[in-house]
C-alpha cells in the first residue's frame, strides 16, 4: 500500500514504525523541520519537510493515488485542508483525519473526510465502558475540570502487579482505561490480572491524578 502520514511526532513515529515494511510504501510530510529529521533518524526513511495542506508540499512528495492518508497534525483545520486537498486533487482512496477538538468529529465527516479520530472521544468512550453510569456522572460532571490521562508502567514490586483488577479496590477516582501489554492492548475488566511491565493508561481528574498514582506505586 502507498500510505501517507502528514505532521505529527510520536504519533507518526508509532505509526511509521508499525507500517514501515517492504509491502507499504511511506511517504512522510511534516511542517517542522526538527521533526522531520528525528523522524528521519528514528526511522532510516526520508522526510519531506512542508505544511501538508499547501499543494505543492503534496505534489512534490507524490501522494498521487495513495492508498491512505493520515493526518496528524495538532491544529484540527491543517489536517482537514490536508485530506480534502489530497482526496479531491490528489486521488487519494482514504484519508484518516485527527481532530483535538471532538466536535469537529461530525463536522468533518459532513464535509466528506472518511475517517475521523478523537482522541478525546476515544477516551470518554472506554470511561463509558469501564464505568457505571454513576461513577461515570460524579467524574464527568465536575465543572471547569479536565481529565487526565496517564501512564504508569508495572514493576513486580508493586502490591497491586499479579492480582485481578476486582480484587484491588481500585480507587473510585480512577480508572484503568486500558493496558498495554507488548504486543496487544487489552480493554480491561474485573477479571484482568495486573502482571508485570504492563503499562497502564490511568483516567483521573487533576486533583485526583497524585492519589491515584500513590495507590498504583505502593509497594508490597
């Protein structure tokens, strides 16, 4: 597959890494010239430095009828002006667009984007999933209040590492969105045991985050 990744950092790096094989063909676009040549040397691939959502950045890297489009970029307007131009000028057969702001999600789609991601959204999705629809409210409903996202990685010495989620009592006001244990990304439940290296992706509220990450890193 030919497969575009405009703008971007550590998302592209990730997204690079996974498609990086000898069946796809990259073509990388990014508006920062420091990026591009980090994401130049992480990934032994040629860059090309440009803002995605001008024509002859397009043009010159040659996304010429390429299979997917993804657009990375942290200003939600840039990564639409870079799908629509690639779809409607370019050829392209899917653009995947990034959106911070996750009312632009049906906005965008509206104006004929194919694919379009929040993270936001995402996150708010799997709070839904893994909470009751009470605990869901006493965390959502907290005014001028943002949520936050963070990353905790297991080490054997914690007391919570080798028990089922059930059996913790973990505090109300987190929450274990989801978990990555090399190479799957478990969406976890009651029954899921903790183990080692496991790299916890954790939901709080800022006044809650310390608590939270206290209760985690206890040791045995």
């Amino acid at each position: 597959m030919k497969i575009v990744i405009a703008g971007g950092y550590q998302a592209a790096d990730y997204i690079i890494k996974k498609f990086k094989t000898t069946s796809n063909k990259l073509i990388v676009i990014n508006e920062s010239r420091e990026v591009a040549q980090y994401l130049t040397k992480s990934n032994q691939i040629p860059v090309f430095y440009g803002e995605p959502y001008k024509y002859f950045v397009l043009e010159e890297a040659n996304v010429e009828d390429a299979d997917i489009f993804v657009a990375l970029s942290k200003i939600d307007t840039d990564n639409y002006i870079s799908c629509l131009l690639a779809k409607k000028v370019f050829n392209v057969k899917k653009c995947i667009c990034i959106v911070n702001n996750p009312k632009n999600v049906d906005v965008f789609r509206d104006l004929g984007i194919d694919s379009v991601v929040s993270s936001t959204q995402l996150l708010a999705t799997s709070v839904m999933n893994e909470s009751s629809l009470e605990d869901l409210i006493k965390t959502m409903s907290l005014e001028d209040e943002k949520i936050v996202l963070t990353e905790v990685v297991m080490k054997a010495t914690y007391e919570i590492v080798n028990k089922r989620i059930a059996d913790i009592n973990f505090p109300k006001t987190g929450n274990i969105s989801c978990i990555y244990r090399k190479p799957s990304v478990i969406i976890p439940n009651g029954s899921t045991i903790i183990l080692p290296k496991d790299k916890l992706l954790v939901v709080t509220t800022p006044n809650h985050q310390k608590e939270v990450l206290a209760f985690i890193q206890k040791s045995k």
